[in-house]
C-alpha cells in the first residue's frame, strides 16, 4: 500500500527541522496526493507563510517529482472519504483528501507523529 500526502506534509516539507526532515524522507518513498492537497498547500503557503508564485510552483514540482500523478477530485472520491470517515469515526475533513478511488478500502493517512 503506497502513502497518501495530506496538506501538511507538503508544508513540513518546505520548513527546517525534525518534521521537515521525517516529512521529506516521507515524500522519497512516494506515495500520492490529491488535486485538493495542492490547492491547500497554495492556500496556506500564501496566506500563513507569505510564499511568492514561483516558490509554490517549485515547491509543487518537488514534490510531483517524487509522487504517483495527482488524483482528481471526484463524486467518488467524496463518497469514499465519506464512508471511511464513518466507519472508522475519523474526521472527515482530515480524510477526504486520502480516499482516492484506488486506495479508498485500505488508505493510511502518512504524517509525522505530533512532537
């Protein structure tokens, strides 16, 4: 089963220190990530970190040199994320973006442990 990148990853990635290193050696194994993963980390890398354009794009291309393409944001991927969020009583919010169609029975969320 190959890990799927949630937002923050991407973002401990662009930082220094114990999380950004955990999360890049995280991205070297590869794994996938959502068309949504990108918008938020374009969202925050502006808004919370003050990145220019041009640091987001090379940020983005980093990391999809790394990764499986992106998956899109579909109706079934909602409805996975959905069903998942129920059955295991996660947070929706934090899981939609991990229920890609291919993956949506047996995903994992891959972040660094909170320290």
């Amino acid at each position: 089963m190959s890990a799927f990148f949630d937002t923050n990853i991407l973002v401990y990635a662009q930082q220094a220190g114990e999380k950004a290193d955990r999360a890049r050696a995280l991205f070297a194994t590869g794994g996938k990530l959502s068309v949504q993963v990108l918008n938020e980390f374009t969202s925050v890398s502006r808004r919370k970190h003050g990145k220019d354009w041009r640091e987001i794009a090379e940020a983005i291309a980093d990391a999809l040199s790394l990764v499986d393409p992106p998956q899109p944001i579909t109706l079934d991927l909602h409805n996975a994320a959905r069903s998942l969020a129920e059955y295991h009583s996660l947070s929706f919010q934090r899981l939609k973006p991990a229920a890609t169609r291919s993956t949506a029975r047996t995903c994992r969320m891959a972040a660094p442990s909170a320290g």
